[in-house]
C-alpha cells in the first residue's frame, strides 16, 4: 500500500493539501489513515507537547532529535507498518525527512547520526512518495502569522527559531529532493492555488497507477 508523506516549511500549506488527498481517496472508496509527526499514538502526541510547548524545560539538540525518533518508532510500531499490512494508504504529515531538515541542518547535529537514528526508528518501513511543498522563508512566515492571528496562536519553540535556521530547513528539503532518492520525491511550488496542487498530486498518483 502507499505510504505518502507531505514535508515543507511550517505554513506551507500541508493541511490543505492534506484535506483534498483525503476527500480524493474517499472519492475512490480507498481505505487510508492520516496521521502526523511528532505524534500520531497516543504516547507520541502525549511527548508532542514536550517538544513544541515554549514554556518549561527544552530539550537540548541531541535529547530533543532522540524525542522525535521514539515517537517516530511507537508510531511505525503501532500505526504505520500495521495499517499497512492491512492494506490501508498511510498519509502521514512529516517524517524521516523533517529530521534531517530540523535536526541536522537547523540544529546542526551531524547528518550521519540522524539518518542512523531515522534508519534505527523507521525499521525499514521507507514512504514510497514525498510531497514537499516548497516555499520561501518569508512566505511561510507570512502564512503562519496570518494562521496565528485567527486562531489566537503564537507561534511553537521550533516555529520561534531565527530565519537563518529556516532556511537551512528549507534547502534541506530541497537537497533531499535532488538526492539519490529523488524518484520518490514530488516538489510542488506552494505559492500555487489549492487546486492546482491538487490537479499536479492527482497526475503523480495517477502516474504511478495508485489511483485510476
Ligand atoms: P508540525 O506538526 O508540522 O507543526 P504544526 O503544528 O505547526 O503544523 O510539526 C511540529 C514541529 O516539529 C515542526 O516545527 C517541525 C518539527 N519537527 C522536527 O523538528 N523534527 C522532526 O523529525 C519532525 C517530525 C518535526
């Protein structure tokens, strides 16, 4: 079963994009779950608050990468590799990538330690397509004051992080993209209009024979 998931700068429209996969899916009758990192198990969205809350304690760079890791292994453990074993798609917002793109290039841990970590948590189960909307540092902040200010939200511990640090976020990203692995990338402009994201995802899953 595909294991899709959706990567990009905070505010670069995930949960959009997100929404018009799932009424897609539901359109072809096909059985999925969406889920999210850091979270999706009970345990994971419990140490989810650890890890964005800005009051309290942070964790340092190596205990904050070794938090996201043990939620990403009970998240494999008790809802990916299941649901895909029971034929299920797994739409799932963030992933290994994120840990390459926030803790090695944002928090300038070395690379080599977070694939061996995402390698230790993962346990084999690799996602088949990576939809990474692609969008400027400004732009995303832009997006996510506007989000802020409708909901009476500020913005996370990791959102807070200077610009310098966004941008080592994104041109991981992008790097990742380009890398070996590219075939199982799809970089779509997140300045473009909803729809025509979705037209562009639809064409890829299409293309690959997942949907008809
Ligand atoms: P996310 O759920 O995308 O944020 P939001 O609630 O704003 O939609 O992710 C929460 C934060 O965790 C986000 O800033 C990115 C960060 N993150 C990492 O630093 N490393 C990781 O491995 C993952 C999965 C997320």
């Amino acid at each position: 079963m595909p294991f899709i998931v959706f990567e990009g700068l905070d505010g670069s429209g995930k949960s959009s994009l997100m929404e018009r996969l799932e009424e897609l899916l539901k359109r072809q009758g096909i059985d999925y779950v969406r889920t999210r990192e850091p979270g999706g198990t009970l345990l994971g969205e419990e140490l989810r608050h650890f890890l964005v809350r800005t009051q309290g304690e942070a964790p340092t760079p190596r205990a904050e990468l070794l938090l996201y890791e043990a939620i990403r292994a009970q998240h494999v453990d008790r809802l990916i590799r299941p649901a895909l074993q029971n034929g299920r798609w797994v739409i799932c917002d963030r992933y290994v990538a994120s840990s390459i793109a926030f803790q090695a290039a944002g928090r300038q841990i070395s690379e080599e330690w977070v694939r061996t970590l995402n390698d230790f948590a993962t346990d084999g189960v690799f996602p088949d397509l990576v939809v990474l909307l692609d969008l400027s540092v400004a732009a995303a902040k832009r997006r996510r004051e506007k989000r802020n200010r409708e909901r009476g939200e500020s913005d996370d511990r990791i959102e807070s992080e200077a610009e310098q640090f966004h941008h080592r976020v994104r041109e991981s990203f992008l790097e990742q993209a380009r890398s070996a692995d590219a075939a199982r990338w799809l970089v779509l402009d997140a300045e473009a209009e909803i729809n025509q994201l979705q037209m562009l995802l639809e064409q890829e899953l299409k293309r690959r024979d997942w949907i008809k």
